[in-house]
C-alpha cells in the first residue's frame, strides 16, 4: 500500500488515481497526524508526503515513522525548492524530494524504487 499524505485534496485525488491506474493499491490522508492516527503506518511499503502542511510536515513524519519503528520508504514532495531543503530531507531519512509540479514519471520511478529496495 501507498500512503498519499498532503493537504492539497486535488493531489490527493490525482496521486490515487495515477497510481491506481499502475495497479497499485494506495489511500490518502489530509494530514501527517491524521496518517499517523489511522495506524495505517505499519501496513505502509511506501510513503508520499507533502513536505510544507499545517500541523506536522512531512520532515517531522518522516523522523516520526523512524522514531516509532517505521522504516517503510519516504518519498517527499515540495513546491519549494534549495539546497536547505534537500540537506533536510537527507539527513530525516527521506528516500527522494520532488518538486511541484511534480513529473509524473520521475515520481513514478522514485516509487517504484522505493518499492524494490
């Protein structure tokens, strides 16, 4: 399963239905706390995160998962970009960050990646 987490419900669409059309199984969250409540996490072989959304973002997520046992891949996604913001999502533990808008073949091949390691 694919976690689609991001606050952006148009997103959130499109991801489950691109990858939905691949076979893939997936299910999306409003919110990191809202993933992370649902006790999804475990069943989780892949992550999706939006890196900038109220509450936790996907930084915080991604050291949250590792914090708590979660070592399932991290793919990050943001609409900004920097070399700050990579440093980051290397040193949560993140597998990929991606920016808006995104390519659907480079996020494809970053799950698909992800989903063979």
């Amino acid at each position: 399963m694919i976690a689609i987490v991001d606050d952006d419900a148009l997103l959130r669409s499109a991801l489950e239905m691109l990858f939905g059309s691949l076979g893939y199984r997936s299910i999306a969250y409003e919110s990191a706390t809202s993933f992370l409540a649902s006790g999804d996490a475990g069943a989780c072989h892949c992550v999706i995160s939006d890196v900038s959304m109220p509450g936790m973002s996907g930084f915080e997520l991604t050291r949250e998962l590792r914090t708590i046992g979660h070592v399932v891949p991290v793919i990050l996604i943001t609409a900004l970009s920097g070399a700050a913001l990579s440093a980051q999502a290397t040193a949560c533990g993140a597998r990929c960050l991606l920016t808006k808008p995104l390519e659907p073949g480079q996020l494809i091949e970053c799950v698909k990646e992800a989903l063979a390691a």
